[in-house]
C-alpha cells in the first residue's frame, strides 16, 4: 500500500467512525470485506492449538474488537500483539438530558475523559451513538444511530460581555457546555421537547430504510455530539492529517491495516478497547477480561497461555505528544518528538508506561527491518504523566510490552493534528511486526 492509499483510508475511516461503536462496525465491514470469519463468545470456536491460517474477529458491548490471525503453534511461536482504544474525550447526553430555557431547547451533557474543552465551542456538532428500545413485537433492539448533519452548537459568550475572556476563562461543566438544539415557539415557552420521541424517530427512518420492524419505545442510550468538520490534510506541503479522534483511532485503523495486509507468515492479534480515556475499568475496557478470555480459548489450560505470552509480545500504540514550537518549554528538551520524524516510544520510571529496555530495542529492531527512523519520548520530570492500556495488559497477562505513537498536536482536543508520513511509517512497522 503506498502512503496516499493509506492516509485516504484512514480519512474515511474516522469520518465513518464517530463514536467507539461506529468505529467497530467500520473495522468489521473492513474485516469481512478481508475474508476475516466473525465469531461470538456465546459460541463454541474450537480453536485450541489451531496452526493452520485462520483470520477471525470478535466484538464485546460492539465497542471493543480483537482480531486475530493464526499461522503457526502458538506454544512455540508466541502471538504478535498490538493493542489501542476505541474511545476519544466527547460530551455524552445525559440520561434525562432536556432543558428549555429562553425558548431555547438544549441537552445536558457529561464530560467523558480528559477533554480539552474550549475548542468544542462555535462548532457545527452533530449526534451519534447506540438505542436500545423495543420494537413493536415487543423485542428489545439495538440500532447505532448518526444524524450526519449539523444538529447543534455552543454559542461562545461574545467578548462585550466577557472582557477577560482571552486572559482569564474557565468553563463551568454544568451550566456552560449544554449545546442548542433549536428554538421554541414563543407561544409556549415553556414547553420542553421530548427528546426520547426524537430518538425513536431518527431510530425509525434507519429502520424503515432496511425493512426492519419499527421501535415502540426507547429504553436507553448512549449518545456523544462530535465536529461535522470532515478529516482533511492540510498544510502547504500536505504534511498533517487534522480530524477528531486521532487519539486513538489513527492507531485502531493503522493496526487493523497492518494485520490485514501482512504476509501471514506469524501469528498475530490486534486487540482495540473502549474506555481508556476513563480508566478502562469496564467488561469492554483493559481492565476487563476480553483479551485474557479471548487467548484462553485458543489454548487448553492456564499452562498454556503462560507458554504462549513467553514468547509473544504487546505493542501498545497510542498517540504520544509532539514538541509544541509555541510551547517548547512543556517538554524534556532531549526527548521532543517532531511530527513526521517516525513513530515514538514511550517510556517513564514510574510504569505510566510499560516500555523496558528489552521491548524497546525489540521495537527499534523492526524499524531498522522496516527503514522508518524512531524517536523517544520522556515527560518532564517535573510534570505528570499520562497512561495507556500498556501497563494494564502487562499486568494482566505478564506479556513483554512497548508503549509506541505517532506525534500529535493538541490531544484530546476536538480536532487534534498528526503526521501524514507518521501514520504510514507506523503502518510500515507493524506490517514488519506481523510478518
């Protein structure tokens, strides 16, 4: 694949992909498209000790996914893992979520991660997510949902009315973030729109248009509002990909790639969980037994599994944090990686990251097989460090871990900024890996 293919498949991606759920059913129409054989967790897979060529996919909550390809014994060989996230920092709706003020309709919203708020504001956003509801047979239904299309912002406060906006300005979660939906009539003011029957008619024209039976009644969702501005690169040399959700979507995407078009000479394993902006303490997050489950049933006992993660290995990808040029002095000045420069490895004393100097230098290996240049990264020593779902999966199944990303601007920002050539170095070295 050349470097264009791969960055205009990864731009359609995130556009297709504007919650965690979207972004694995983008990644299952990828794999079925690839010949990759779906399986479920309620089933019997007999796949114990399995060497000859199977590629298979399973999916938890339809928010996290692993993949898996089988070639050789897994006892002998080990299993060439990489691992990401689904998820991004948004604002979710909240469960009674209407408020009516000023014959303005609004909805309330929680924060979900670490999100770098002002930029959500004066953006054309628009809704996505699951319903649950039943359906007029009375069976309980599941459908993902996306407006796509303008539905809402949140109007800034003009500067007359907030003199010190540019020096001195924080945002109150509660009262500053309910994005507008519409206006009311004047007539009834007070009136509040029902946000569950706006719900169940969006539901109903995604239904109608395959034939399906229609929802009776909403139950639940979970919705998130994202930036109908589409992916793009940018720059005078087209040097940048801007698009929301590069953390982390840009690593799901490069992965799934990666495992898809290798050789399939080695066993390999992508595995992308939902939840790691918030601690991935969940049944779909890293802290959940997916993963673990999921390489126990491919051997025969506990022993086994042991003997497979001798001999295998975890590359975490996530994004990592480029040196600022407005903002040089937030980094360790020997350790500021430069967009475009290849892919960074992630590494801290304190086990914010799982990289060592064995894993390390096992990843710089396959970039020196690959010819793509790397780089390290090292937080300020007077400064926090964030985490990833690296030392998690180290923890959990003992298996030798690299924390690794490309270089971006303004993370967990509602439109964040990496490298063209970064994401397809990135791709380069785990085809390498897999192969």
């Amino acid at each position: 694949m050349q470097n264009n293919d791969f960055v205009n498949g990864l731009l359609d991606f995130l556009k297709r992909s504007p919650t965690p759920f979207h972004a694995v059913q983008s990644m299952v129409e990828i794999l079925e498209d690839a010949g990759f054989k779906r399986l479920t967790e309620k089933e019997q897979w007999g796949l114990k000790n399995k060497t000859i060529g199977g590629r298979y996919f399973v999916t938890r909550n339809d928010s996290s996914i692993i993949t898996f390809q089988l070639n050789q014994s897994l006892l002998e060989h080990g299993i060439n893992m990489v691992g990401a996230h689904t998820d991004s920092p948004c604002l979710k709706v909240k469960p009674n979520p209407e408020i009516a003020i000023n014959h303005y309709v609004q909805l309330g919203v929680e924060v979900y991660g670490g999100a770098l708020l002002h930029p959500w504001f004066d953006r054309d956003l628009s809704l996505a997510g699951r319903v649950s509801y039943v359906d007029e047979n009375g069976q309980l239904a599941h459908q993902l949902v996306d407006w796509k299309k303008a539905v809402a912002t949140i109007p800034s406060l003009a500067i007359h009315l907030d003199r010190q906006a540019n020096e001195n300005h924080t945002i109150n979660k509660q009262l500053h973030l309910p994005p507008v939906l519409m206006k009311l009539a004047k007539r009834s003011p007070k009136q509040a729109v029902n946000f569950n029957d706006l719900l169940r008619d969006k539901v109903n024209d995604q239904l109608a248009a395959n034939g399906d039976v229609k929802a009776a009644t909403i139950l639940d969702y979970e919705l998130s509002f994202y930036d109908m501005q589409s992916p793009a690169v940018i720059g005078l040399n087209d040097d940048f990909i801007a698009s929301a959700r590069l953390d982390n979507l840009l690593s799901c995407y490069t992965g799934l790639m990666a495992l898809i078009e290798n050789s399939g000479q080695q066993n390999g394993l992508l595995v992308c969980n939902d939840h790691e902006e918030v601690g991935s303490v969940s049944a779909a997050g890293a802290q959940g037994n997916f993963l673990k489950s999921v390489l126990t049933r491919l051997c025969k006992n506990e022993e086994e599994v042991s003997r497979m993660m001798a001999s295998s290995l975890m590359i975490s990808v996530d994004n990592a944090h480029a040196v600022h040029p407005n903002f040089a002095d937030k980094h360790d000045q020997n350790h500021g990686p430069i967009i475009n420069d290849g892919p960074v490895i992630k590494t801290n004393a304190n086990q914010r990251y799982a990289s060592n100097s064995e894993s390390s230098a096992i990843f710089k290996q396959w970039c020196a097989l690959a010819d793509v240049p790397v780089q390290s990264f090292v937080v300020r020593s007077d400064m926090g460090c964030g985490s990833t779902i690296g030392p998690i999966t180290a923890n959990e199944l003992g298996v030798r871990t690299v924390d690794v990303g490309v270089p971006t601007f303004a993370m967990h920002s509602i439109r964040e900024l990496a490298g063209c050539l970064d994401a397809f170095y990135l791709y380069r070295v785990l085809v390498k890996y897999f192969d």
